[in-house]
C-alpha cells in the first residue's frame, strides 16, 4: 500500500511517499512558490542526492502533477506507475468542533471545511485547493483528512470557553481550538513509550516551538488545554505573533497609528513576537548569536520567549495536578537548547531538574533525547515530531476500517521497538562528528534496532 501525504500551504506543498507493507519511505519532498513565481520542486529519496527541478507552478493542480510526474520519473522516480497510489492523507488545519478524528473526504466534508475557512483564512482555503487539485488528478482512490484541532477536541469547556457573551459562541464559533494537534498526538504518544506508562496514565506538557509555536497540557493521556485559541495568534512568544497580550493595546495602538483591521492583524501575525521585540530578526539562532555579542533586544526576547514558556509550564503543572514529563518538539524546541535552558530554570520545586550538559548536547532532528538530569523525579525529554507518520497511519487505517478516536486507536509508533529509518540513518551520519549525542538517546544507536515497525 502505496500512501502519499499532502501538506498544502498558500505558496508550499510538502509531500512524503510511504510503503506502508516494505515499512518505508519511499520519497519526500516541497515544492517551493506555488502561485507565486519562480516555482521549482526539492525531491529527496533514501540513498540519493537530493534533486531540484525549476518550473512554474501557476496554481495547486500544476504543483501535485509536478510531484506525480517526479515521482514516476524514469531516472529519479521510485514508482512504475501513479497508479501505485493507494491512497491520499491532507492536512487540513482547522476541522471546528464537528470533526474529533481524522476522516474521508467526501463532498460534505469538504463544504464543511469551506464554512470553516472563516475561522482559519490562511490555512483552510489552501488545504482545499490541495484537496480539490489532488482528487482531480487521482479521482478513484480514497482522500483522507487529518486535523490540527482534532487532536484538542477532548479539552474541557473550562478550559476553552472565553469569558465572552456566550451568544459569541453559539453565532460563531467563539471558543478555544488548538493547533499542532498532529504532533502533540505523535509526542503524547512517544512521551508514553520512553517513559514505559499507559499512555493514558501520562501527565504531559508538551511545547511545539517553531516559528509558530504552542504548548500543550496533557491529562491521562487526552489534550487538556492549550494555548493557542480560535486562532494561531494566542500563547506563546513566536516568531512573528504576539501571543498573549492585553486586548486593549490593539484599540490603542489603531488609535494612535490610525491602522485598520487588516494592518493590525497584519502587525500582530507578521511583525511581532520575536521580530517585533529584536526589531529585525526570526531565526532564534540568529537571536542567540547576536545575543552573544551583546545586543541587549537579542537579550531580551530571549528571555520574554523563555520565560512565557516558563510560566506556561508551571500553569498547566497546575491544572492538570501534576506531571511526568516536559517534552520539547519541533523545529526550536529540537535545536534550542539556550531556551530550553532558561525555559527550565527554577522549576526545580516542581520536580523538574536539567542536565545542563545533556541539554547542551541534545541537538539533533534524528533521535530521541532525554536532558533532564538521573535524579529529576519529572523527566525532560527532546522528541522529533513526525506529523506525517500520523497521517499516514490514519490513513490507512480509515481505508481498511479499523480507525478510530486516538482514546481507542493504538498507533504502530507506539510500539517500543519502533524505528524511523531515515532518522536512524542520519543520526548514524552525525554520531561519526557528535558521538556526545548517544549520552542523551533514549533509544539503542541505530546499528542495534533491527526492527522495523
């Protein structure tokens, strides 16, 4: 069974290619400015240099035929035949409260996510366009579509209502929904296997940091609140959004800077958070560097970011009564360990104590890091997300009929003796130049894991 999964946002598509009977993955891969101009595609296949090929992608359909085309190529290919395609997973961002799991799409799926587009405008519309184009070019075979907010749906409505008219909830929608469910799914259950638990008897808190970035508290196994709201914009410092901040500044600042909606949405979406604190930078690398060579705005979004994630920790220790262990994910929460560091300071009264030098050492994107120290009574760990290995799961389970809600659906990830091959084979490229790393693995060095799940 041939699965191939879509991620389709305004100008980027990220595709993977799985084997779900060889276990493997077969291709990966983006095509980069779609509808924008100067388009091209970056294949990667196991074992091969990457491949990059120029060519404008006017719109989604044009995108999907390019990756179709690239993958049944003669020379860079690795199917005879498109047809081999058994099946396609999207993602799909905002699925409101009627959607608790991932589904197939039919025609009344996708009227729903079109009525929801209002609730997310700059993702739910390309995620159509995705659908549409991919159905179009394979119309025979199932569709499938994985939710971000599906994941959240198990909170309880202390914990996304807003003390707002109540008439604001049942006219429009008006509550808290949560993104990144995908990848707090993956590490809830991960988090469970190295802590050798029934995931459903794990207390968790998991911070999702990347350029966008949110954090998740997880009771018995089930999302219990999270900070991000109806929109992407609430919670944690991000790259570009605000996160929290008092209402009322916006009605100030569209006083004083005479700004409409849409410039102040703009302002709080694209030039705020990190950017808006530093004044011109993103990449947290690029914040702790400059940081380091004294510039005091580096300094202090360090700190504003840290410490927001911080507080949020011990918060949600709080409402879910205590926890087993903080897991860090995605891109910064991988690679950061400046703010993972000051993330963790004085948590120590909570049972949360780091290795500086095992956190120091926890930088990489192929293996699975425990960083807090022998004797912390709440372990810390560092996890790779895989959202993709979500989709795919889900997808083959909805077109054999035998998927359910996750509180009833057991993932092959969760088996202990699982492996990501394309990671083991990296980590294994980067114990040669950091052999340091294997102190923090939670897992064998791939050399010693045969299995394949």
């Amino acid at each position: 069974m041939q699965v191939l999964c879509l991620n389709c946002g305004s100008s980027s598509l990220k595709y993977r290619l799985y084997d779900w009977d060889k276990k493997e993955t077969k291709a990966t891969g983006l095509v980069e400015r779609v509808t924008v101009g100067g388009s091209y595609i970056v294949h990667q296949v196991p074992g091969r240099d990457d491949l990059k090929i120029a060519q404008e992608c006017p719109d989604h359909k044009v995108a999907i035929k390019l990756i179709m085309d690239t993958l049944v190529h003669k020379e860079h290919g690795v199917l005879d035949d498109v047809k081999n395609i058994t099946a396609v997973g999207h993602r799909v961002v905002h699925g409101g409260e009627k959607f608790a799991k991932s589904v197939r799409i039919d025609r009344e799926t996708l009227d729903t996510f079109r009525k929801l587009s209002d609730l997310a405008p700059l993702h739910n519309p390309p995620n159509i366009l995705g659908i549409e184009a991919a159905q179009a070019l394979m119309p025979k075979i199932p569709h499938t579509a994985i939710m971000d907010t599906a994941w959240h749906q198990t909170m309880p409505r202390q914990a996304f209502m807003y003390a707002l008219p109540y008439t604001w909830y049942e006219k429009y929608g008006v509550r808290r929904y949560g993104f990144h469910g995908t990848s707090f799914l993956f590490n809830a259950k991960r988090a469970a296997v190295l802590l050798k638990k029934d995931p459903f008897k794990c207390n968790l808190i998991i911070a999702h940091i990347g350029n966008g970035a949110s954090i998740n508290a997880v009771k018995d196994g089930v999302s219990f609140d999270t900070s991000m709201g109806l929109t992407p914009l609430e919670g944690l410092v991000m790259g570009t959004r605000a996160g929290d901040h008092d209402a009322a500044i916006d009605f100030y600042i569209m006083g004083k800077e005479n700004l409409g909606p849409r410039e102040l949405d703009s302002m709080l979406n694209k030039k705020s958070g990190v950017l808006g604190i530093t004044g011109k930078l993103t990449d947290r690398r690029d914040v702790e560097e400059a940081a380091a060579k004294g510039d005091e705005r580096a300094k202090l979004a360090i700190e504003v970011e840290s410490y927001r994630v911080r507080k949020y920790v011990g918060a949600y220790a709080a409402a879910i009564g205590g926890v087993d262990a903080v897991v860090f994910t995605a891109g910064v929460g991988e690679m950061g360990d400046v703010l993972r560091g000051r993330a963790m300071e004085g948590l120590e009264y909570m049972g949360v104590k780091l290795d500086p030098e095992r956190n120091k050492a926890a930088k990489t994107r192929n293996a699975e890091c425990e960083i807090s120290a022998r004797d912390s009574k709440v372990k810390v760990f560092v996890i790779p997300t895989d959202e993709e290995r979500v989709f795919i799961e889900d997808t083959v389970a909805l077109c054999e009929d035998r998927y359910d809600i996750h509180t009833k659906f057991t993932y092959r990830f969760q088996n202990p003796a699982y492996r990501n091959t394309l990671r083991d084979l990296a980590f294994a490229k980067e114990l040669v130049k950091k052999p340091w790393l294997l102190e923090t693995a939670c897992l064998p060095p791939p050399e010693t894991a045969k299995v394949k799940v």
